[in-house]
C-alpha cells in the first residue's frame, strides 16, 4: 500500500473513532482536529508529537489569562470593549510568540492554534466568557480544561493514525 493510501485509511478509521468518543464525551472534535494537523505540521514524529501537545497548552493558557484580563480589570471596559480586547490579545500574542526563545515553546504555529481554539470556543460560547465559568473546576465548562483536554487527545489521535499509516505502509 502506497505511503498516502495508508495514511489516507489510517486517518478516515481514526477521525470516524475520534469523532464517537468525543461526541460521547462531549468535547470538542473541531478543536481536537486543529492539534492533529499541528501534529502533522509540526513534522509528525514523537518531537512534534510534544511540540504540539507543550505548544496548544500554552496558546490555550495564554487565551484564557487574556479572556481572566479582559473580564477582570475595573475600569479597563471604559476603553471600550474591543480596544480593551485588542489591547489585551496583543500584549498576551506578544508574549506568547516571544516565549519562543524557550525551546520548549518554540513552535508558535503550535501556540496561535491552542490560543484561537481557545477564544473560537469562548466567542461561540458566550456563556463560557465570565469569570465564573473560566474558573470553575469543570473540564466541559472552563474553556482551559476543555480546549486542552479536546486538543491533547487530537494531538495522541494524530500520534497513532501516523503509526498505524506507517504499518499499513510496511511490506512483509
């Protein structure tokens, strides 16, 4: 079986498997899918693998303390919101592109997708934009918990659909 054949079958099998769990866990497939392409992206070898897992945390880190800012500095809404807002996700994007200089944080592609996912799940969810939920101990209600949960078994899926398409590729 050719290289791409293999791959192709490996991830059709894995994202239909990916996609009943996380229904069934209620978690989020779109976000699960964006840190299995990073996996991808990122070289598709046991490096990538942790480059992408340390990366969409971060990012995913970096969103929520942005989201914690926006909503809890008294006065700052005076600004108006999405000059706040814009304030806010530009120092929290600077900082998280120059922690690069970590190696450990060095994938920024990585980074940007843990922080987007993070705020596509804030923004379309507007329950989940108070402090209340951003802090609660509830992995389906902090967006923290549940964008990196969605995302690190997006990364293990992206992970094993790459063995299983190496194997499927192997000649006995």
């Amino acid at each position: 079986m050719t290289p791409l054949v293999a791959l192709s079958l490996s991830i059709g099998l894995l994202g239909g498997i990916a996609t009943v769990l996380y229904l069934h866990l209620g978690l989020a497939i779109w976000a699960g899918f964006i840190a299995w392409a990073c996996f991808f992206h990122s070289g598709a070898d046991t490096n990538a693998l942790k480059q992408t897992i340390i990366g969409n945390i971060f990012g995913a880190l970096c969103a929520w303390l942005a989201a914690l800012i926006i909503l809890g500095v008294p006065g700052a809404d005076r600004l108006g919101l999405p000059v706040w807002a814009g304030i806010v996700v530009g120092l929290t994007v600077f900082v998280m592109c120059i922690a690069a200089h970590l190696k450990a944080l060095s994938n920024i592609p990585a980074s940007v997708y843990g922080y987007a996912a993070t705020f596509a799940y804030l923004l379309l969810t507007a329950a989940a934009m108070v402090v209340a939920e951003l802090t609660a101990v509830d992995f389906k209600r902090n967006a923290l918990l549940f964008v990196i949960l969605s995302m690190v078994l997006g990364a293990l899926f992206g992970f094993a659909s790459k063995k299983l398409g190496d194997a499927l590729t192997k000649k006995p």
